[in-house]
C-alpha cells in the first residue's frame, strides 16, 4: 500500500496527480488535510480533537483530516488504516519547490515524509516549481505525476536507495521528454530574509517577512540544478542526521528509473 498525503489539502491539483499514478503502481490510500497546511513543518495536533472525513465521494480511497500532514501519519497508522501494511509514503506533489535545508523544518511536504521515516516508513515528498498556485492550473502537474509513477514503480521493483529514508524530490515548473534528473545535495542556506514594517489603518504595527535568493549558489546543489538548470533533483535523506554524503545507491535507484521512462517512450509525457 502507497499512502498519500499532502500540505496543500486533499483538493490540491498536486495530490491529484500523485494518487492517480500511484494508483497505476500499487494500492493507493489517500490522508491528507482538509486545507491548506503550507509552511507548517512538523506542527502536531494535541490541544484540540481532530476529525477524519471520507473522501468517497471526491473519488478517493482514504480520508481528510482536521489536523497537519504529520497528524496525517500519525492518524493513518494509529487509526484509518490500522493493522494496515503501509509500504511507501508518497507526499506531495507540493505546489512549488522545496529546497535547500530550511525546508527540512519549514515544509510541511517534507515534515509528513519525516514523520512516516520516524516510525519507520521509506517516503518519497514531491514538490513542483509553479506559479500557478492561485490559478490551480493541472497542465505541467499531469506531467510531474506521470513521472512520480517512474520513482514510486522503482521502490516497488528494487526497494529503496540504500542509506536512504526519504527521497526529497523537486520538478521544475516545465517538464518535457529532455529533463534530466539529478542527484544532488541541498543547498545549505539560500536566503536573505528581510522584514518590512507598516502600520494598519488603525495605526498598529505590522511585520511581512520576505526573502530574496543568495547569490553565488553551489551548483551541485538542488537549488542551482532546479531553478538554474531545469532539471529533476533527487536528494536521499536520512532521519539521522538528515542529509547522506553517498549518492551511489540513489544514483542506480535515478538510473533505473530514467531506464524504465525511456523503454515507455518518453515522448508521451
């Protein structure tokens, strides 16, 4: 069983995408949110009740939540699908990217997938680079879940990078038959935060933090490969520590993966 999840909320065009491929793949089971939960890291519910509502009628097997993507491990595996065999965590596809070390604490993408390797899960979290977010536009997602399907039928053939946790996995906002797909670090910091301060019609101070990129980017780093150079990033982690240094496994893991797209024809995507 692939167990699906998201921050974005189940209606998200991302999570779409996602459960219908993995659906081609394996048993699929969607937990998600019942809104959007964007930014909210590793947040957990346990000050108020959380409640669990079918998602049948939206054309799922599975269930929203009223709490955050890591209460939507927590919840399946305790609850909704309990005494279950859970394989794989898919998370995502995420609503724009999700690199470089703060999204380990910031995404709440990433921070489902922490929480199914915690309680000892492997889990894959997918991310899409868009501006689309408003709009919910589906075009370029279509194709980021077609080749979501790739990684999640290599776990279900060979398993796992070796070392590997979870893999953090990004598109870029144009897909086509000439991606190519990276293994690569995160970046360590890409930030320069910066807050500007105003007052409301009331005269009360307010705060909106903003950021702008670093220059001079590694580019051996899931940023520059991204954002730069247009191509899929593939980054292993580990709840130990977090980030691997080998790359060999995850590399023949990608090496497979890019095989089966092309004996498919990766044209159709």
């Amino acid at each position: 069983m692939i167990l699906i999840t998201n921050d974005d909320g189940f209606n998200s065009v991302g999570i779409k995408h996602l459960y219908k491929n993995a659906a081609l793949v394996d048993n699929a089971v969607m937990v998600a949110p019942d809104r959007m939960r964007s930014a909210s890291g590793m947040s957990i519910t346990f000050t108020v009740p959380m409640r669990a509502e079918p998602l049948e009628k939206y054309g799922y097997t599975g269930y929203s939540i009223s709490g955050y993507p890591a209460d939507a491990i927590t919840m399946a595996i305790n609850v909704l699908l309990k005494n279950k065999n859970i394989d794989l965590v898919a998370s995502g596809i995420n609503l724009g990217s999700n690199i470089s070390l703060r999204s380990l604490y910031a995404s709440g993408t990433i921070s489902a997938a922490l929480a199914a390797s915690l309680k000892g899960i492997k889990s894959m979290a997918f991310s899409m680079v868009t501006d689309k977010i408003n709009k919910n536009e589906d075009s370029d997602f279509g194709k980021a879940g077609v080749y979501s399907k790739y990684f999640l039928e290599e776990f279900k053939k060979n398993g796992f990078p070796s070392g590997a946790d979870l893999l953090n996995i990004n598109y870029p906002s144009n897909l086509t038959e000439n991606t190519e797909i990276k293994v690569v670090k995160m970046s360590r910091y890409i930030f320069d935060d910066f807050i500007v301060e105003n007052e409301d019609p009331n005269g009360k101070k307010y705060y909106w933090m903003g950021n702008n990129i670093k220059p001079d980017i590694d580019h051996d780093t899931d940023y520059y490969q991204l954002m730069e150079e247009n191509n899929i990033t593939v980054t292993p982690l580990t709840v130990n520590g977090h980030t691997l240094n080998n790359f060999d496994s995850t590399k023949k893991f990608v090496s497979n993966v890019i095989k089966s797209i092309y004996e498919d024809n990766v044209a159709s995507i």
